[in-house]
C-alpha cells in the first residue's frame, strides 16, 4: 500500500494572503478553512495586476480568523489554474 507522501505547505494568517503552491495546497486550504477567497493572477495580465493591490489590502483588513485570502499566480501553479 502506497503511503501518501506528507509536504508542509504555507499556512494561511489572518489579513494576509496565502500563496498557493499547487492543488494539493489549495485542497487543503478549502478542507480546513469556511471562507477561502481565492485570487487567480496572471503577470501578463494588466488587468490582474491592476486588482492584486485591492486584493492584498482587503486581505490585510480581513480580521474574521474563518475567511482566508489566497493567490494563484496562473503562470507557475498550472495544475490549479
């Protein structure tokens, strides 16, 4: 019987964001956390990086301990985006 192999992955903190490293950490965040507000960016984006800054400063104002902020930066997580 394969053993499933355990990685220590970024846990998230309240009023910041948690930057996704691939499905699994992703995965894990949405089993262990209520509310997970998820922003899939792209630097090639204008667009994406027009928002990241309204993204982060509603992280850092978020005091509930149940909603967590997280990033997917589309261009190196592929297997999430």
């Amino acid at each position: 019987m394969a053993q499933e192999q355990r990685v220590n992955y970024e846990a998230p903190k309240v009023g910041t964001v948690t930057h996704i490293q691939n499905q699994a950490h992703l995965q894990k965040i949405i089993k262990e956390y209520p509310g997970v507000v998820v922003d899939f960016w792209s630097a090639n984006s204008q667009g994406c990086m027009r928002f990241k800054p309204i993204f982060e400063g509603t992280a850092q104002g978020n005091q509930n301990k149940n909603i967590v902020f997280c990033a997917v930066d589309c261009d190196n997580a592929r297997d999430v985006a």
